[in-house]
C-alpha cells in the first residue's frame, strides 16, 4: 500500500479498471468484485460514461463498501449538469460518498469555464463541502491539458488520471512533477487500448516507473484480475525490479510496431452515424496484417460494418473528429482499414 497523494488514501498500486464489466451481467459483477477484495485491490475507478458499469460495481460492493475507495467521473461541463451527475453516481453506487469524483477527458480550452461560476467545479465544491465527495480529481488525454492541471496543481485538484505506457510517454516529466507536488497519479490506457498484446510486461514497465501511484488496468473476468496480480508482483515485491535483456528487445520492438497515430479503442468516437464499429475496424486491421491471426481479424472487420454491399461506408462526415481526444484522422484511417481487407481478399482469392 502507498499514500495517494495528499488524498489520505492508502492504496494498492493495482487499481480496478471498470470499463470491461459493463460486457457482463450482475453475477459475474458480485463475483468479480468479491475476487477483488480479497486480492487486496482496494481502488476501484468507473465512470457515468461507462455504461452499467456504475450499477453493477454500486451492487456488487454494497455489503462490504468500506473495503474498497470508489473513484468515478463526468462528462459535466456545466454546474447543473455535474451536480445532477454527482446524484446519479451516488445513487448507481448505492453509497452515500465517493472517495474522488473527477471531471472526465477535459481539453485544455475547456478549463477556464469549467472553473466559472457557472462550470462544473463549482458543483463539485459544493459536494465535497457537503460530505458527498472526499476529493476532486480531474483525467485528460492531451499534454496542453496536462500541463495546465500540473501547473494548478492540489489547490484544484487532488488527482490526475493520464494515459502512458509503453508506447504513450509524452507525459513522463509532467506526470513526473505532478507526482512531485503532491498529485494522485492515476495511469490509465496501460495497453494502449489494447494495442499492446503483453499485458504483464505493459503493467511491470509502467509501475517500474517513479511517478506512478496506481495503473488501473481494464479488468472484466477473474483470469485478468489474477493476471494484473502476477504482472504487479514482479515490481512491487522485488527489492530491484530488472527487465531481462530479452523483455528490454520487446520493449523496443512494441515501440517501434506502435510509433504513430493508432487507436486506443476509447469508444468516444461512438455512435457513427452510419453504424461503424470505428474501434473494431482499426482493430480487425492489426490482425488482418497478421498471418496467423487473419481469419479472426476478417470477422471483426465484417462486424464492424465499415462495408456495407461490398463498398466502403464510411461518408467521411466528420462526426467522428471533435469526439477523438487523440486527435486522430478517422475517415482516412479507416479507408486504409478498407483498403487492407481488399488486400487480404486478394490474398485469399490466390491461396484458393
């Protein structure tokens, strides 16, 4: 266990990602939650945009509440809008306070009205005032944001939730000095949305780092907690944790495989207009370049319904853009998404 931050917390370094349990029902929830606490993972993070999730996780832990910190979040611009969302999460939680509520994927352009009088924060103060939440924390996924959260540092908030890992570490030094001042480090997208297929290696190399307080890993069946409990041992209980020579080599090969724009699979390009699954789409492209994995990447593509009576469907309406806190080309990437299954339907036909 280490000290949260200025928070007073005292928390495992192994967090609880909550995205992945929204795929299951309310039983596998119980279950889950329950393997949980007795591993010793005591920080549980969720959001309001995360489906059930707050619902299955409020359920589930409701008999045995004071062994876990609850840490959710909300898309809330606006006063009103934060407070009513403060509410819904209480009452999804079945709890009568949040350990750190945060204000969720913020854009440095955003801040300024968020902290008027109008602005979410205010609601947030309120709350936290009123006993209903015990800090205000605040994630983002742009270094402009980042370094304006830093610089305000704990006076605003306790906390900052931040993507890195193997192949994201453009925050290293600002994450570095919020972790000097006092700030909750929280890592979010360890595996890079998925994109990185060695999930120890990806949770040893990001908590082998100084600045990091707790990676919350995506978590939505027992095997993968138990896993995330392996990977975390071999840093936490070492007295000098080493990566082999060979472990540093893929390291580097991941870095090199993953350099440039991909998707983390975030889901906040959703709903397209047109119906595409736009995070399945850039999946299927991975495995349909992969030989041994390329069947399995052809159905994924034809779930995602970027091809509809054998031509491209995406109408490059853009809808997708504004919503992409990666800033990433959609309509063009998925064109070369198409572009790669017409290849492997070339393939196919001269194997036949």
């Amino acid at each position: 266990m280490i000290e949260f931050g200025k928070t007073g917390m005292k928390v495992n370094r192994l967090g609880f990602g909550g995205i992945p349990i929204q795929r299951i029902d309310q039983n596998g929830a119980n279950e889950l939650l329950k393997f949980i606490k007795e591993s010793g993972i005591n920080f549980l993070d969720t959001a309001r945009a995360y489906g059930e999730s707050e619902t299955y996780i409020g359920e589930a832990i409701k008999e045995m509440r004071d062994s876990f910190y609850l840490a959710t979040k909300s898309m809330a611009r606006d006063y009103e809008g934060m407070k009513a969302d403060i509410e819904k999460s209480l009452s999804c939680l079945q709890t009568d306070h949040i350990d750190l509520y945060q204000i969720h994927n913020v854009q440095v352009l955003e801040i300024e009205n968020l902290m008027s009088q109008d602005g979410a924060y205010r609601a947030l103060l309120e709350a936290r005032d009123q006993g209903k939440i015990k800090n205000i924390g605040i994630t983002t996924h742009t270094l402009e944001s980042l370094e304006k959260i830093v610089e305000m540092g704990t006076d605003y908030f306790m906390s900052i939730q931040f993507p890195f890992n193997i192949v994201e570490s453009q925050g290293t030094d600002l994450l570095t000095k919020a972790h000097e001042k006092g700030m909750g480090t929280i890592i979010m997208k360890p595996l890079a949305g998925g994109a990185i297929e060695d999930p120890e290696l990806a949770v040893r190399y990001i908590l082998d780092q100084n600045f990091t307080d707790i990676v919350i890993p995506g978590m939505g069946d027992i095997e993968e907690v138990k896993q995330n409990i392996q990977s975390a041992k071999a840093v936490l209980e070492a007295e000098k944790h080493e990566f082999t020579q060979e472990e540093l080599v893929k390291i580097e090969e991941i870095k090199k495989d993953l350099t440039g724009n991909f998707c983390r699979r975030c889901g906040y390009c959703k709903p397209c207009p047109q119906g595409i699954d736009i995070p399945l789409a850039f999946l299927s492209a991975r495995y349909m370049k992969r030989y041994n994995l390329a069947q399995w990447g052809y159905g994924r593509y034809m779930a995602s319904n970027l091809e509809k009576d054998g031509e491209f469907a995406c109408v490059k309406c853009g809808a997708c853009l504004p919503k992409c806190p990666y800033f990433l080309p959609i309509p063009d990437m998925l064109e070369e998404v198409y572009k790669t299954k017409l290849e492997t339907d070339k393939s196919r036909r001269q194997e036949v």
